[in-house]
C-alpha cells in the first residue's frame, strides 16, 4: 500500500482470492493471481483474511512475476478466522524501516499492527488473541480451592517483581487480589509452541512425572522423613532404577528430562534410572570431598552466585533488633587457623584471595516460617573460600544462623573442615549440605527463573506493543524471544504455582517464590544484566584493556566465565555491527519514537518496581 504523489492520498488496495492449489503433508500451498499497474511502486504490505471456519498457520507469501524479481514476505503466524476476528492481518515485506525512515504508504499500518498488539487492556484474553499487555503474579495461587494455598501476590511496593503478560480471568471469590485459576493460561497466539515443541514439553506431564517419581522414591525410604537409609538407596537410583506408575505418553521421560532420567528399554515395566554424574563414575564419594564442593561454585550449578570479599568483618545488612549483631561469626582467628602456612588474612584480602557464597540476608527473614512447615528446615547461611596457589578454592568455613526463634536466643554457628574429630567432620559434611540445597534453590529460583525467564518477560511485552515489526530492532530480537511466553505460563501452572514442583522439592516450600521476590528488590539492576558487568560488580573480573575480553579474571580457572565471555564477545560483536547498520549516528537513536517508548516501557511498567533504583534511569 502506498499513497498517491499527486492526491497525497493512499492508493487503493489490490484484491485477489486465493484458491488452494496443492498440497504436501501438512502444507498446504494457495494461489493468486495479482495484476498489479505499474505506477503502483513496491509492495510495503500484505492484508490476509481468512474466510475459513478455523484458524490457519500461515508461512510465507510468495510474489512472483515482478518487474524486480520474486518478493517473499515471511509470515510465521497464525491467522484467525474472520469470524472470531474482522480485522484484516497486516504483514510487511521483509526490509527494515526505523520509523523516520518508513515509506508513508505504510505509516499507517505500522501504527495500526501495533495499537492491535496493545490491545485495550479490558476483558478477558481468548486463545486466538494476540495481544500483549501486563499484569501482576497474583496467579501462583489457588484459594478459592484451599485457604491454605493462597499466596502473596508478586508486583508493587510489598513484593517487588517482573510483570508478566496480562490474561484476563476473573477474581477469585475467596481473595479479590488473586487471579482466578480457570482453564487454560493465556499467551498470545504466535507465543505458542508449535505441534513439534508441544508434543516434547507438557506441564501436565511434567507434572505426573514429579508426582510420580516422589511416590516411587517414598517406597524406597526406611522412613520418608528421613530419607536414604543408606548411602547404597542412593546409588540405586543410577544402577538399579527405579518403578513408576504407567503414564499416558510412551517416550515422553527420554523428551523432557534428556540429561536427568534416562528409560531402561530392555524391561516392559515402567522403570527409570538418573544418568550417573561422570564425577560419580570417576569417584563414587566425590560429592563428599571439599574440593568438589568448591570447583562446583565455580563450574557446577549455579556459578552465578560466587563473589570476592571485598571488606571485613563480613556484615549482615539486616535489622539488628531483629536478627542480632550484624558482623559475622566467622572471625579472623578462625579462617587464619584454615590458611596458616599461606598468608594473613590482611594479606588475602589485599590479594583478593577470599571468596564466598553469602545467602544469609536473603534467607534468614524465611527462617522462622519455613520451620514452621512439616519436614523442612532453613538456615541463614555464609560459606568462605580461600584461593589456593595453585589457583583452586579451598572451603575455609560455613556460618549457620537461626534467628531468635520461640523464646530461644539467636543461634549461629562456624563450621570448619576438619580431619580428625569424627563428630566435626560430619558436622562439617551436614553445614556443606545446608550449603548445597541454598545454592540449588538459588540456581532455579533466581539464576534461571527469575534472572532468565520471569526478567525477560516485560522485554518481550514491550517489543511486541512498541516496535513494529518493519522495526530493525524488533527483527533482531524476535527469533530469541521464542516460547519463552509459553514456557513462563506453564511455569505458573504447574512449576512455581502453590503446591507445585518448586515448592514440593525446595525447603523455602511456599515461601520460595517471596524469596525470588526478595532476591529481585536487593539484587536485580538493568545495568548488572550483561555478563562483564555482573562479573565486575561481584569481584571475579576487573576491567583491563590488555585482557581477552577487556577483563581480567579474578579466578583465572573460571569456566563459566572463561566460556561466558567467549560467547558475549562474539554476540556484542555481531549485534554492534547490526546496530551500527541501521545507527550511524546517535541522533537516529535518539529520534526513534519506537525504541523510545520501548525502552521507557520496559522501565516504568514492565520492571515498575524497579523504574527508580540504580541503572533504572536513562
């Protein structure tokens, strides 16, 4: 569509009726025919009505016969029949335009595609919508079923948090503030997996085999509430596997936990092993040693959370009326008892030889309600590495906190390695355990969840409603953003919902998703996101021009950043050329009203709760 030079009018739209031609497989191929004049100028846009009963997949438009060759214009969408949805679909060809730059044939379409993403914000979403817009987490909950499986709502001043996509559904009768949790959860139709990614990732399935896999493992225990009896029950998991209830879809465990579970094909019985840990295979009690509990801090789970001591004593940020003395247990005196022979502790600080997992402001608040619940326990917790000369840690200790807690005192307590006393050293081994499930529960609580997918949500809310897809900017982004929206919605159903997967394996239990609230508040920053910055503001890099990279690794045996980095250096440099492409000066980006009120809306609604803090403003 174009506009007349002479009326300033736009030229009248070109018809036609696609017949369906052919067919192979699953595709289905259409034809028209266009007769287009020759002072129409270029095809900016496609206008697609689907006259059938149901919706259709459309693929590409293919033109051919053109003075200037064959036009493809790709589509990926799914298209609604016109009876659930008068509007025409618009789909432009496949050149970038910034919007100053944009043909003024299709000024308007432009703007039209987008007002129709944003929606109006009323009523409840449908499953051929395709509208984008925000809302709070006050879906995870479920108390209109049981009053006990009522949960905080995530978003505002009391608990911040990301926004996710707006749905619609009705209130819950018993808690106005809650979303109801009827049905289906909505995304917006293209944010949908396709048949092929549907049929390798069900949250119902998901669902079943967690379920089905604590039964089996109940069966195994002596006693539930303790667990493996024996340390040959667990190593039975990997040789001997273990029964599960028959479930509806053969295959299904090899397509969703490939690198966890793995069938025993020669048996007609349901039975299932983990894959063995290669660790394991190497050294049967690996898991026990000191130094894998501190190579995995750098190369196991979650690498996200290690940091440099930067100041001592180490001192909590918490209210002391509340939760005691702020400085640390972990004196002088102990970690110089770990590293004599090596240095002072001055000295290891000025070197930066110091290092350490610190979760114990984020989880010593929880400790009280979580030991509250039947089965579980939580502990504040510190944990202290020294970097040896060989360029390995060494655990030097770990602090446990319980708050004041039914008239007893604060209690905390400094673990060391030890080799002699029987008692310590399973004390030591027990502290280490206590460590491991808080960095766990940090590794997919926040590294993946919160970090990956929940912060990236707005992101991809805000490219949808505020840059068209003629943008540069949005075709960049596009491809990475994909299922994501499907996958965080089948988090809420069934992974992070009350009473799901993460609280039925994490010790926080139902109060694990406040604490990834909690974690967002005092840690997330917009300007902390990219890998050297979180590395920097954690004290493993510091800038050095003559360094790969341009950083210096505080660690230099650190894969997580060693290979991170490899990968950052190689999308920086091929997203800065992209960029530069369509920038060639800051003014451009300056007077891009798109990417403007793109950016200014990731900040002030989609992180609102953040719009203020440091690396918030622009």
């Amino acid at each position: 569509m174009f506009v007349d030079k002479e009326t300033g009018k736009e030229k009248e739209t070109i018809k036609g009726y696609a017949h369906r031609s052919s067919q192979e497989k699953d595709e289905v191929k259409y034809d028209c025919d266009f007769k287009i004049p020759k002072d129409f100028g270029g095809i900016g846009a496609v206008l697609v009505e689907n006259e059938h009963h149901n919706e259709m997949y459309l693929k590409s438009i293919v033109f051919d016969g053109l003075a200037q060759g064959v036009l493809n214009v790709t589509c990926n969408s799914w298209v609604a029949p016109k009876s659930d949805n008068s509007e025409k679909r618009i789909f432009f060809t496949n050149k970038s335009y910034l919007p100053c730059q944009t043909p003024s044939g299709l000024t308007g379409l432009r703007k039209k595609e987008l007002e129709n993403l944003r929606g109006n914000g009323q009523g409840e979403r449908k499953t051929n919508d395709r509208i984008y817009d925000y809302d709070v987490y006050n879906d995870l909950g479920d108390p209109d079923s049981k009053p006990e499986l009522k949960r905080s709502v995530l978003g505002g001043k009391q608990h911040p948090y990301p926004r996710r996509c707006r749905t619609g559904r009705p209130h819950c009768k018993t808690d106005p503030s809650s979303e109801s949790r009827s049905g289906s959860i909505y995304v917006p139709r293209d944010e949908a997996f396709s048949e092929v990614k549907l049929l390798t990732f069900s949250a119902t399935t998901a669902d079943q085999v967690v379920h089905a896999l604590f039964q089996s493992l109940d069966t195994i225990f002596v006693d539930p509430d303790l667990g493996f009896a024996t340390f040959t029950d667990i190593e039975s998991l990997f040789n001997e596997g273990i029964h599960v209830p028959p479930l509806s879809k053969n295959g299904f465990l090899k397509d969703l936990f490939p690198r966890i579970l793995k069938s025993i094909a020669d048996t007609q019985e349901e039975v299932i092993r983990f894959d063995t840990p290669k660790t394991f295979e190497r050294d049967r009690f690996s898991w026990f040693r000191d130094e894998e509990f501190a190579r995995q801090t750098l190369a196991g789970m979650n690498p996200y959370s290690i940091q440099l001591v930067k100041e001592w004593p180490l001192m909590s940020k918490l209210n002391p009326e509340i939760y005691g003395a702020p400085e640390s247990a972990i004196t002088t005196e102990v970690v110089e008892q770990q590293i004599k022979g090596f240095m002072t502790l001055e000295e290891a600080l000025r070197q930066k030889k110091l290092f350490m997992l610190d979760y114990h402001d984020l989880l010593l608040p929880y400790v009280k309600k979580v030991r509250e619940i039947k089965g579980t326990t939580l502990y504040g917790s510190r944990t202290l590495f020294f970097l040896t000369p060989d360029g390995t840690l060494m655990p030097l200790a770990i602090e446990l906190t319980r708050p004041p807690l039914d008239g007893k005192p604060l209690w905390r307590q400094v673990f060391t390695p030890s080799s002699c006393d029987a008692t310590a050293c399973w004390l030591w081994r027990l502290a280490k355990t206590h460590v491991l499930a808080h960095d766990s529960g940090h590794h997919e609580l926040i590294s993946h969840w919160l970090r990956t997918h929940c912060a990236t949500e707005p992101y991809i809310i805000a490219t949808n409603r505020q840059l068209s897809a003629l943008h540069p900017i949005y075709r960049l982004l596009h491809p990475h953003f994909r299922y994501t929206m499907e996958i965080n919605a089948l988090a809420r159903e069934a992974l992070i919902n009350a009473n799901g997967i993460i609280e039925s394996s994490f010790s926080p239990a139902k109060y694990s998703m406040e604490i990834s609230s909690v974690a967002y508040d005092q840690q997330w920053q917009f300007d902390l996101q990219a890998l050297p910055a979180d590395l920097i503001s954690r004290g493993m890099a510091v800038e050095d021009s003559t360094a790969p990279h341009g950083l210096k690794l505080t660690i230099e045996d650190y894969p997580f950043a060693n290979d991170g980095l490899l990968l950052w250096d190689a999308i920086r440099q091929w997203v800065t050329e992209y960029v530069k492409h369509y920038y060639p000066d800051e003014g451009l980006v300056k007077s891009d009203e798109e990417l403007q009120a793109w950016w200014t809306e990731i900040r002030t609604v989609g992180h609102a709760d953040k719009k203020d803090a440091h690396g918030g403003r622009c």
